[in-house]
C-alpha cells in the first residue's frame, strides 16, 4: 500500500512540474511578443516573398506613426508627393517634401521623402546638394549607429565613388533595419551592379512586400534583372503584371517593346516606343530604342536572333525593284519602293523615288512628307496611313487594273480581297465586281461560291446597317482526299497561308491555342493600321480553313484569339 502511495505521488508531482513549465514557457511566449523584437508578416503579394513570411523590424523607426500623427493636411501633402515619386516626378515630388519640411522641420516621413527623392534625381543643383547633406547630417544626429544611418552613409559613399564600402553599409542596413523597404532597394541595385542575381532578386522581393506591392521601383528591377540574365519568360510575366498596376511605366514599357522586338513584332515594338515618348518626350532609352529598332537580340546564352526590319525592307526591294523598272509610270508602285527603301534606312534611294513622283504629280497624296521623312535618319513615325504592306498590296491593285473578270480571282484578289475599300457602299462595290457572282443570304450580306480544283471558295460580304463596306468572310474547303491531319498543319491550310502572305506580307503565327470544349484553334494574323486580318483552321477538320479580313476601326478593342471563332463560325 505505501508504494502504491507513494507512486502516486510521484505521478502527481510530475503532472504539476508538466503543467508549471507550461504556464511558464506561455508567460514567456508572451514577454517575448510584448517586450522583444517586434516583426512585420506580410501579406501574399505578386512576386513578393511567401505570405505569412515575417520581417523584424530591427531599429527602422515608425514611419507611419510618424505620419499619422502629423495634421490632416500635412498627410495630404505627403501622399500627393509619395505618388509623384512613384510616377517619377521626382522634381514636384521634391518640391513638396521640401515645402513640407519648411513647416515641420522634425517630421520624419517628410525627410525621409525628400532625400529618397534626391537620391533619384539625377542631378541636383547646387543648392540641392547643400540641402540632401543637411538633411543627411540631422538624421544621422537624430539616429547614429541605426539601420537608417547605414543607409545613408552606404549612400554617400556610393557618391564618392567607394562602391565596395557602399555594399558593406548596405547590408549592414538591411540587417540593422529589416523592415525598412529603402534600405533593401538600395542593397538590391548594389547586388545587381555586382551580378549578384539572386541574392537581388530576393531583396526586390522583399522590397515588393514591404510596400504592399507599391513600389514600382522593385518590379522595374527585378524585371530588368531577370532580362539581364535572359529568363526572358519570366521577365515578361512581371512586365504584364507590373503594367497592370503602373499602365504608363516607362521602364517597364521600354521592356515590354524590348519583348516584342525579340519575337519579331516589330511594328508593336515601334508603338510601345513612341507612346512612351509621346508622355516623357526626353526619356532618351525609348528614343535610342526607336532609333536602334530591329538591331537587338535577346539577352542570355543561347539567344537567337529574329528577321530585322532592314532584313525584311530588303525582300520587298528585291521584289519592287524590277517592277519599277518594267512600269517606271506606275507612282504607287515607287511609292511602295521608296516606303521599302525607308525601312531598310537606305534614305538616299527613297528620296529618288519620292522626288520621282513629285517631278511626275506634284499633286501626289502627302509626298512631300515622304520626302521630308527621307532627309532624316530616323525610324519611320507612328501613325501614318498604312505600312509597307499596305503599299504593297496597293502597288499589286495598281498593276492588276481596275476591271476584274466575271466569277474569276488571281491570287491577289483570292481569299476575300476585293479591291474595295471599306466603307463603300453595294453600288460601287458591284460597280466593281459583278452582282450576278453574289446571291444574297441576308439583309446586307451577299455571298458568292466558286470550285478552283481541289478547292471551294465561299466568300461572304458583309455590308453594316448603314450599308458600308465592313467585313470579308471566307470557307475554303478542300474536296480532296489526302488532307488527313497528322499533327501537323494539313496542305489546305499551308497553301493558303503561303497564299496570303504572298499579297499580304509575312503574318503573325498564333501557334495552336485550346479556346475550350474541345475547339484549339491554329491561326496566323495580319494587322495594320487599317485592316485585319486572320487565316485559322480548327484542329481536328485538316480539309476546312476560314478566314476573316475586317476594318479594323469596326473591332471592338481587347479581342482574344478565342474572341474570333464567332466570326469566324458566322458565315
């Protein structure tokens, strides 16, 4: 019985240290969260680190206490700044701060601005500079030996031209103030300009979420980073997103040109450029990337290289080039050369040719804007009328002749390219091509059908309720029995493809996209400024091709490839 008793005792005595340690190991979980280092956890934010992730705040003073106990219009102020910097309207941003400051000269978030926003600036007057050292010298008065401080020396040294010591500070300030989303920043440039990929990746997407996903800054960076380094994927996923947020970026704009340069999508490439240039006319890395268009190549090992411009000019002028001569009176025809000649920046020949046509019909539709854009060396402006391609195609008409035999196409006038434009009305279409072709299918549709062995030709015209011009639709269907799909494009669809861009130039391949229930849809595009056009076949039908040609002004804006299967399915 004793033992008994006293194993119970035993037992009681353990389950009592047990619970003891317990309460004590809680009460100090507590002191630690009340009394220790306090820690910021972020939440999930694009390309920033993992959610739930915490940062200490180590010694980075409390800017938005700072800020929330500052007068109502003061914050005002301060905001309005904050999103000039973010804009990068450095110069109005600092204005602010500074008046700021006048007022409060104590404020720490008012600082704190107006130095970051110097440190952007890049360059400062004199006045400036004595201003940035004052205020440098009164937070390090007010905060030596912090995070903050480091940051501002890692700062001066950097200007000083002591790089190695710059990146020492830095990530001593990063240590020393963790939550402190400048100091990350600064060590990330640091960490790039020292080809230290990853570990400035990281600290940008620290940056990210430190600022909630407003630093616009950081995704500048690590979108650059990664196009450094040739993860041009990856690089284009941060612009897409990062432009969502920030849509007039320049930085992340210029990348995005950048993009489509590589993979041939010059034209686009030139309209990212002059738009960033039509906001920030002085921003000289859209203008040397305008003036340098078709020249670069991707970025990274292993990169290859795309059709330029002056390489595409160049086929064009080997086909102009005999024409001209056989038809030297043929002037959209030495339109269409000197236009060609341009974009292979072969001015001297183009201005020959403009000042042909000129000598010729001095009346001649904006030639002397051509003959003005041929005495400069510059890419081609945004904006005019139609491309290369458009004068192509109206030097191909031009020879053609104006009268096209009854119920009978060439193959500049097959797959639905009439040789009127749109908005014309039925009289002056059928004034061209004959109505006893067409049989109507609805109010202001007409429809015409013809066999070309192996193939059947179904063109659509569509006239809009004002009866005007407005859209082509084509069924191509191949009546031979040796178009089986092997996973492959099937000879119908190549052959028309060829076809197509025989009178329209070298179209976009879309490549086999999966629109849904069942339907991947392979297509090709052809877009100018005027003008679309799309060849598609559905894979899984190897004899069926559609296509549709459409005014361009008619589409509505932000349409996907999947968007056109119901047009494409419409006649």
């Amino acid at each position: 019985m004793a033992n008994k008793t006293s194993g119970a005792q035993k037992a009681a005595y353990l389950f009592l240290v047990m619970c003891c340690g317990a309460v004590l190991a809680f009460g100090g979980w507590r002191l630690y969260l009340d009394y220790g280092p306090s820690k910021v956890t972020v939440g999930g934010v694009p390309y920033g680190l993992p959610a739930g992730t915490t940062i200490s705040r180590g010694d980075a003073p409390d800017m938005t206490s700072a800020l929330s106990d500052s007068p109502i219009h003061v914050q005002t102020e301060l905001r309005r700044a904050a999103e000039l910097f973010r804009a990068g309207a450095y110069h109005s941003a600092c204005d602010i701060y500074d008046g700021v400051v006048a007022l409060y000269p104590d404020l720490l978030p008012a600082i704190w601005g107006e130095l970051n926003t110097m440190y952007e600036m890049d360059q400062l007057s004199e006045s400036q500079r004595d201003r940035q050292s004052l205020l440098v010298g009164k937070l390090l008065g007010a905060y030596p030996g912090s995070g903050m401080a480091a940051y501002l020396e890692s700062r001066k040294f950097y200007q000083d031209g002591n790089e190695s010591t710059a990146m020492e500070l830095a990530r001593a300030a990063t240590e020393k103030a963790p939550a402190l989303a400048e100091t990350h920043l600064w060590y990330a440039v640091l960490l790039m300009n020292s080809s230290r990929s990853i570990q400035a990746a990281h600290e940008l997407r620290t940056v990210i979420s430190l600022s909630n996903g407003d630093a616009p800054k950081a995704y500048e960076l690590l979108a650059e980073l990664y196009h450094q380094e040739g993860q041009l994927d990856s690089c284009s996923a941060v612009v897409e997103y990062a432009l969502s947020q920030y849509p007039v970026n320049a930085r992340l704009m210029l990348l995005q040109g950048f993009l489509a340069e590589y993979q041939g999508r010059f034209d686009e490439a030139e309209k990212l450029y002059q738009r960033i240039l039509a906001f920030r006319s002085d921003y000289a890395p859209a203008r040397e990337a305008a003036a340098t268009l078709g020249e670069k190549t991707p970025p990274g090992p292993g990169a290859g290289t795309v059709l330029s411009p002056q390489d595409r000019a160049q086929v064009a002028c080997e086909i102009l080039e005999p024409l001209v001569e056989r038809y030297p009176e043929n002037l959209p025809l030495r339109e269409a050369l000197g236009r060609a000649y341009l974009k292979g920046r072969m001015f001297d020949r183009a201005r020959q040719q403009f000042q042909s046509i000129a000598k010729a019909d001095p009346e001649y539709p904006d030639i002397q804007q051509r003959i003005q854009e041929s005495n400069v060396t510059r890419p081609e402006p945004v904006g005019k009328p139609d491309g290369l391609t458009a004068n192509l195609n109206r030097a191909i008409d031009s020879l053609r002749g104006r009268d096209v035999p009854a119920s009978k196409h060439d193959f500049s006038t097959m797959l639905g390219h009439y040789l009127v434009r749109y908005g014309a009305t039925p009289k002056e279409f059928f004034k061209k091509y004959s109505i006893s072709n067409f049989r109507p299918v609805s109010q202001n549709v007409w429809q015409e059908s013809f066999y070309v062995s192996p193939y059947m030709h179904t063109y659509t015209v569509v006239f809009d309720s004002l009866n005007r011009f407005k859209e082509v639709h084509v069924v191509v269907f191949d009546s031979s029995s040796n178009s089986n799909h092997l996973g492959i494009a099937p000879e119908v669809y190549t052959r028309l493809l060829k076809q197509n861009s025989r009178i329209s130039g070298i179209g976009n391949s879309t490549g086999e996209t999966d629109c849904g229930d069942d339907l991947v849809l392979d297509a090709a595009v052809w877009e100018t400024q005027d003008n679309f056009e799309l060849l598609a076949r559905v894979v899984g039908k190897p004899a069926e091709v559609r296509m549709i040609r459409f005014d361009k002004s008619a589409l509505p804006p932000g349409l996907k490839l999947c968007d056109y299967v119901k047009y494409l399915n419409q006649y």
